[in-house]
C-alpha cells in the first residue's frame, strides 16, 4: 500500500481547485487523503503508452486507459482563445424566477436496470424515488473504471442473485488509489448524456443519509465508500478498509488494516478508527473496534446532520439493526449528488461488490438573485445564501479548497469571508461568482462594484478581476480588469514589504507565477504590470469599489464614490464572471478578505435577427452589435445564438454599412510550427451554425465567405464540419490552413495508410498535405479582401477556390482533398461529408505583430449541383449569363465562364474553353437558386 503521512494530506487538503500542482507532483498518483474534485468524467483520465490525450500527464496501467483520482476541480478548464459552446436555451423571463419548495426526496437502487453485457462506465439506471422533483421516472448515471476493473455483475454472491456493480483488479498496476464506481443523482437528464444533478442536504427534521451494501472477499487491497458533492469539488465523506500499511508514521496502524476507518477533518487525526458507540452487536462490546466484514454482505451508512456532524452506521443485515461507528465534524461540505468507492486495485483477484445504493434528504435549493440585467441592474447581496462553508452552497458561487471561504453573519447581514491559511506566495483565485453576461455597446457602458474590506494590518496582496468568459486558465486572455489591494516584493526586502493602495493591472500578458514554480519569479512591477491608483487602508468599514467599461475600452475606477486614477483602460469590454484572488503570503497568516454586495449596473443587449438558416445562405453581418462578440448576441432569449466566440473576438463596423468579424492574435505565445508538426497548435476564435446538408453522390455543398488577412504571421484556419447525429460532436470535414511558418496553404487529408474495409477498420489520425501555394499564387495580397469558398462535390473529393479560382499546388494541378473519417464505438466508418458549421481558427504564434487580424464577413453556404453558376454566389441568374458571354470562345485555365461539362462531379470542368456548353448550363439553369 502507498505509504501515508501528515504532510501529505495537508498538502492534498490545501491545494487549490482547479489550479494544477508541479507537473513532478502530477505524475504521483493521488493519495488516499485527497479531498480533490475530479473532472467532467468524474475522474481524471490517465492514458496508457501510445494514447496521449486529456490528462496525459499521469502514468498508463501498462498499456491500458485507467481512470486515477484527479486533481482537477470545479473550476472550469477551456482551452485559451476557445469558441466554447454556443449559449443553451434560456428561460422566457429571468427576472420572474418561480421557487421551488424543497422536499424531502427518497432514491433506491437495485441495479436491476443495470446491463451486465455493457461497461459500467457511462450506464443509466432506473431507480425507484420518492418525491422526486421532477419525474419519478428520472435515471442516475453511473460512472466507473474501465473494464475489467469494474463492471456489473449478476452473479449469485451468498443470498444475492441480483445484478450488483464489481470491482475487481486483473492484474496490479501501479501504485496509487484508482477511481472505483460512482453514482450520481440526477435532477433532470436533458440529453444522451447531460444532466442536472441532485444536491441533497441535510434539514433538523431529517438528517442526510447515503449509502449502498457492499461484500468483499478478503481485506488485502483498500477499498473505500465515500459520499461525494460533485459541485462542490470535494468528497463529503470517506469510510477506508483493507490494505497493507508500510508506513510508521502514518495515524494508520502498521500491517494489514483490518477494521474500517475514517477520513478525518484537518485538525484531528489523518484516520480514526472506527469503534462501536453507544450500542454493540451481539459478540462486542461499546467501545470495540469495528472489523472488516468479509464474505457477507453487510450496509455501510453516511450520515449527515443539520449540526454539520458527520456520522457513520454499519448494518450487518441480520435484524439487529444499524450500529454507530464513527462520528466527527465536517470534513468538506454537508452536502452529497453522488455515492461511490475507489481502490487500489493491488492485488490480482480482488474483488468489492455493491448493490442496493441509496440516498435520503431534503434537495438543496437556495434562491439566488436572477442571472440577468432586470430594471438595470443585477445585484447579489450574499444574503440569500447560508452561514457557514461557501463549498457547494450554489454553482452561482464557486471556490477552492485553499480558500476556506465562509458566508458570515453579523448584525443581520450577511458576507463572504476568505482567510489566508495556506501561506505558500502563490497567487490564485479562491473563489468567484456568475455574472449575467454584459457587454459594453455605443451610448451602453457598464459598471462592476463591490464591497470589500480587508482585516486590520493586513499584509496579503488581493486580487479582485473580472474576465469576460468563464475559462479559469492562467494567463487566459479573457481577463477583463484586474485591481490588487495591496503591493508587495519579498525578493526585495529593503522596500516595504507592503504598500496598503489600490493597483490596477496594465499589463495585460501579467500573471504571478502558477503554483508549481518558483513563486518569486514573476513579482508585478510598478508602471509596468500595474499602477497605483489610490489608498486601501487596512481595517475599517467595507469600502465599495467601482468599474465602469465603455466600448472603447475606457475604465473608470472609484472607491466609495471617489475617482481613483487616470487614462485607465480595461482589455475586454464584456464581464461574466467576477473572482477573487489572494497571494498567501506568510506575513498575512490569517488575514481576511470580506466580500459583500456584488452589483452589475447594466442593460440587456439588443435582440437581433439572424439571417434565415435556409439556402442559399448569405450572413452578411449587418445584423450584429458592433463590438461585441458574435457569440454574445442574441436573437432569441429562449433559442441558442448563431454564433460562438472567444472573449477576444468582436464584431467591428468598418463604415459604409460593413460590419465584419475581428480575429486578433491577442495571445502571442506559442511557437510557431508547421501543420501536423511537433508543436503546431490552434485555437478555435469564431464558429457558426449553417444550414444543414447532408452531402452525397447526389447532393453536394459549398460553404465559404469574405476575408482579409493584416499579415502573414499568424496561422489561420479554416474548417467546415458536420455533428455527430447521436450527440453534439462535430465532425470535421477537412482543414485549410495558412501557415505563417511556409506561407503556403495546407489540406487536412485522411492519412494514405487508411483501410476503412478492413475487419476491424483501419482509421489513422489524418495528415496535412502542403499545397506549396500561397496568398500570392491565388492572385492576393495582405490588407485585401478575397472570397474563400470550400466545395464538397458529387464525387466526394472538396475542392477550394479564391476569388471563383480554384486553388492550385506549387505545380499548378487543381488541389483535391477528401472527407476526413472516424469510427464510431461500434466499429462503423464515418465519412465526414455533411455541413452544419463552419469554424475558424489561428495560432498564437509569439512572433506575430500587435494587430495581427483575420477579419470574415458575408459568410455563405449553398447546395451542389448548381447548374449554371459562374459567378460562385449559389444562383444562376443574368450575371452569369454576363461572365459566360463576356469571356465566349476563350481557352484557358481558371476561366470564370468555364463551368461545365464536369462528367465526374469532381468540381472542375473537363475542358478549358468556354463554349456552347457552358452557355446550355446558364441557360438550363436560369433562375435556379442551389438549395
């Protein structure tokens, strides 16, 4: 058994949500004392040799994909510069929300739903509820170890002939404590595989239960069952049996542990064992340690009171009844959306049985104020959330495990209090709150306010930021202001250590150093980083801080009404989300930060109109707000937008009715590198929906639309994609791509070494082709707008034109690509030749140029075939009858009246003369629109 100690779990209880450890101390398995949340899965994903991936930092299980409890948490992790997903369906009136009333809600579960054919890893089941909020008929999703490691079993096990999930280790892998099985509650399912879950609490008139019936065959590995508040970050509660301990100094005893223990709150013992209290079965006595049961099954019980008490029963299902065996305060959080176990999986042959999961409590519902602008305003005055720990209280507030942060109340109002307890220098956030999403607009700012108040002779630097989408990643280029209370420079003793004023962020590349490194390297520098604006004493009253953002950038900063500092400028001029950041210095051990009165001055945005989603599509932009993202207007308050885009990318109006789509490279820090090449990276800056349609050897598409490019300098892709019928998941098409690195363009093509006939089929990651032609090639320059369109023709093969051109190689032959393919979980190749979006993409490459742009615009989309169309527009009309007899009798290559006979539906003509059957196809196909 990996060895326990002290030092490890203070250091697994303290580490910040969210923000990662050294990658050294990310390549250790997890202890068994972590608290930590875990990912989206529920568990950190650990691929084995050969399949890198999310999470590759941790160690395979020999060759096989193994799930090990993470270290990632509640806070969100998107990829910088990301598009994110388009914005869900909303509710018709915000500002008009109906409280639910709580009840108390009942959840039983056989497993009988369970399928023993299938992993176990993703199944629903059917439980039996009693009150539950929305349907009785609602499914729990299970999560679990890859197979073998567990699965569901229905085979007989003492009296049990049941269906009941098994844990079971194959072979031993690696030192560590693995993901086990989990359950979790669901509120509502909402799609194949989305949900809202079921927060239980406990009330004075009904404490909080969970728990499930468990048989092991014998104590040489470690199990555990523990209750889990998922939306918190944290377990809840942890029972800890079986294994060998090596360990002198752990609080476990030396050699096999054979009775059950306790994960206790910091403070106390690491584990305690479990005893027998205040009644015993028949064969003990009060006081007794409590063994491990083996070879029967027997209920292992949480329980939770409204006096934030956790305690622990154990009923060997013989008609005795249930006996207490442990009892202890709070280890995290008092709430639970999840039951389930993990282990270590050391021992070949091992086996944890579970059956008959249930839960008992009364559903967390707290009010909290509408996420939306109503009558100007938004305001969250904290008091509709509870005293005590902030963890798990509501998604609208979220904090990290290093933060401690406590809703506080005195004199009949109530706060948010953060201490600094954990004093390493590193600077993170603690925790944050939602905003209703607010951009500023012509005539339109906003203002951002707060009361804050840090304790007397604090000596801890605050952060208080606001960023303009909800990423937590450090250094994101969301950040739309940030003020620190407070200066300080601990690599230069000879300054005061701490200056008590209000600094503002200029730099908006600045971020201290990420836990894991050297927290003296990177100190912010006056008149660089930041600038002091103001005084911040220390002590005294709450004092209200004030942000007003106009569309151009300008802030204005006031303390109490007073304006602080001059000519100040924010980097994003739209907010989501406000947080709240601390650098634990040592010399603030216990220092507070108290939070109070949240309040958003701001409007609505204006509802626009989308361009119809129906062929041929013309979005020419016209609709939009001017400088706010295209993923953040809105048409329809119930329907999801058009658009989605990262927190950079706005809609500009350049004069004479032109509004287009402004893509910088904000970020400026990846090297650049060649497609497909060790380093090559993208990220996703705007997406659109477009008409749906389905391609064929019958019916093709073109999608495309107007751009310029400022530069060279920054890579910029381009891609078309279907979705994935049975789930959300685009399916790319193909790629094009500029690279700054060759100047050239470059095709994403399905690798040559594929087999897609093959039993089972073989599918390689694709491969990018370097077409050796540039900009200049198609007859284009920078600081020119060109038309780019992409075609997937009858005969399967896409084609790419610029300016009606079609795009050549180095060696002037046509550039030809095919559909990208997948395979789905059943073994069936996907080709990828359906339309539904169109994306685009750029590097960060560091070299680039400050105003490094992609501007879109007259984005468009149309059916194949179109007879006729020489003008690339997707309708055949009198300007293509113009262009064919403009150019009647002429030969030659790229001829813009030169569009048929194409026998092959390859997308390019099989002569290059313009003649009488180019004029038969305008004229067949006159007044024809390519939908």
């Amino acid at each position: 058994m990996r060895p326990y100690s002290r030092l490890a779990y203070v250091l697994a209880a303290s580490l910040p949500v969210g923000i990662a450890a050294s990658s050294a101390a990310s390549a250790e398995p997890p202890s068994l004392t972590s608290v930590r949340a875990f990912d989206s899965r529920d568990a950190m994903v650990i691929p084995g040799p050969g399949a890198p991936g999310p999470g590759a930092e941790g160690r395979g299980l020999r060759g096989r994909d193994a799930h090990m409890l993470g270290t990632h948490g509640a806070f969100g992790r998107l990829s910088r510069g990301s598009a994110g997903v388009a914005a869900g369906a909303r509710t018709d009136d915000p500002c008009s929300p109906t409280t639910p009333t709580p009840q108390l809600i009942e959840m039983h579960d056989t497993l009988e739903s369970l399928d023993p054919m299938q992993p176990l890893d993703g199944q629903f089941s059917s439980p039996m509820w009693v009150n539950h909020p929305v349907s009785d008929g609602t499914l729990n999703r299970w999560a679990g170890q890859g197979a073998p490691f567990s699965s569901v079993s229905d085979e007989v096990l003492g009296d049990n002939d049941t269906r009941k999930v098994r844990l079971f280790a194959n072979f031993s892998p690696s030192s560590g404590f693995y993901f086990g099985w989990r359950t979790v509650l669901i509120r509502e399912n909402t799609g194949p595989s989305e949900f809202t879950r079921l927060v239980l609490r406990p009330d004075a008139s009904q404490p909080l239960r969970g728990g499930h019936e468990s048989w092991i065959n014998s104590t040489d590995s470690t199990w555990s069952s523990e209750t889990v508040s998922t939306s918190s970050g944290f377990i809840s509660t942890r029972l800890l049996w079986g294994g060998t301990n090596t360990n002198p100094d752990s609080s476990l005893p030396l050699g096999p542990i054979d009775h059950y223990y306790w994960l206790g709150p910091p403070g106390g013992p690491l584990f305690t064992q479990t005893k027998f209290i205040g009644s015993a079965p028949a064969g003990f006595n009060v006081g007794d340690p409590v063994p491990v049961v083996v070879g029967a099954w027997h209920r292992l019980i949480h329980e939770f009171d409204s006096d934030n008490t956790i305690r622990y029963y154990i009923d060997y299902l013989d008609g005795q009844g249930e006996f207490l065996i442990g009892e202890h305060a709070i280890l995290t959080t008092p709430y639970l959306d999840s039951v389930g176990g993990n282990a270590t999986f050391e021992i070949q042959g091992e086996t944890h049985y579970v059956d008959n999961v249930f839960a008992i409590g009364y559903e967390r519902l707290l009010t909290p104020p509408p996420l939306a602008c109503c009558g100007g305003s938004y305001t969250d005055d904290i008091e509709w959330l509870e005293t005590g720990l902030l963890s798990a209280q509501s998604p609208r507030w979220t904090d990290a495990l290093s933060s401690k942060a406590s809703v506080v109340q005195s004199g009949g109002n109530k706060w948010i209090r953060q201490r600094n307890i954990f004093f390493d220098y590193f600077f993170r956030e603690e925790f944050r709150t939602s905003l209703p999403p607010t951009h500023a607009i012509p005539g339109m700012p906003f203002t951002l306010c707060v009361d804050a108040h840090v304790s007397s002779n604090n000596r801890v630097i605050r952060g208080v930021s606001a960023r303009a989408t909800h990423s937590s990643v450090i250094g994101a280029d969301n950040l739309a202001f940030r003020h620190f209370i407070g200066h300080s420079d601990p690599n230069d003793p000879g300054n005061p250590f701490y200056t008590p004023s209000l600094y503002t962020q200029i730099n908006p590349a600045f971020d201290y150093t990420p836990v894991g490194t050297n927290p003296f390297e990177n100190i912010a520098e006056v008149g660089v980083d930041i600038i002091e604006i103001g005084p911040f004493p220390s002590g005294g009253a709450f004092k209200t801080v004030c942000t007003e953002i106009d569309d151009h950038h300008n802030m204005i900063v006031t303390v109490d009404g007073v304006p602080y500092g001059a000519g100040l400028a924010a980097f994003r001029t739209g907010v989501v989300r406000m947080g709240f950041e601390s650098r634990n210095d040592s010399g603030g051990f216990n220092d507070e930060l108290r939070i109070d009165n949240v309040v958003l001055m701001c409007e609505p945005l204006p509802l626009v109109t989308y361009p119809n989603l129906t062929l041929v599509y013309l979005d020419d932009l016209e609709w939009a707000i001017p400088n706010v993202p295209p993923g953040a207007q809105v048409e329809d308050p119930a329907a999801p937008t058009r658009w989605s885009s990262a927190s950079h990318v706005a809609v500009r109006d350049l004069g004479a009715s032109t509004r287009v789509i402004e893509m910088e490279n904000v970020r400026r820090d990846t090297d650049a590198a060649t497609p497909g090449g060790p380093g090559f990276a993208f990220f996703t800056q705007a997406s659109t929906e477009l008409p749906e349609v389905e391609g064929s050897d019958t019916r093709g598409w073109v999608a495309g639309g107007r751009f310029m490019m400022t530069d060279g300098a920054t890579t910029r892709v381009w891609s078309p994609s279907g979705q994935d019928p049975s789930s959300s998941t685009l399916l790319i098409v193909t790629r094009l791509v500029f690279s700054s690195v060759t100047q050239t363009f470059w095709v994403l093509v399905p690798h040559p070494d594929d087999d897609p006939d093959a039993v089972p089929p073989v599918v390689h990651e694709p491969i990018y082709i370097d077409t050796g032609a540039g900009l200049a090639e198609a007859g284009v320059g920078f600081h020119e707008w060109f038309r780019l369109t992409i075609h997937q023709n009858l005969d399967g093969g896409i084609t790419f034109r610029v300016n009606g051109r079609l795009l050549r190689d180095a060696s002037d032959a046509v550039v030809f690509a095919r559909s990208l393919r997948s395979v789905d979980d059943a073994n069936t190749v996907r080709t990828h030749s359906d339309l539904r979006r169109l994306s685009f993409s750029s590097g960060d490459e560091a070299a680039a140029p400050t105003g490094s742009i992609l501007y879109a615009d007259d984005v468009t989309a149309w059916a194949l075939p179109c007879v006729g169309d020489a003008t690339g527009d997707g309708f055949v009309g009198f300007g293509d009858l113009s262009i064919v007899l403009g150019v009647f009798g002429q030969s030659g290559q790229d001829l813009p009246g030169n569009i048929a006979p194409d026998a092959d539906g390859d997308g390019v003509p099989d002569d290059d003369v313009v003649n009488f059957e180019d004029l038969n196809a305008v004229l067949s196909g006159y007044g024809a629109e390519c939908d």
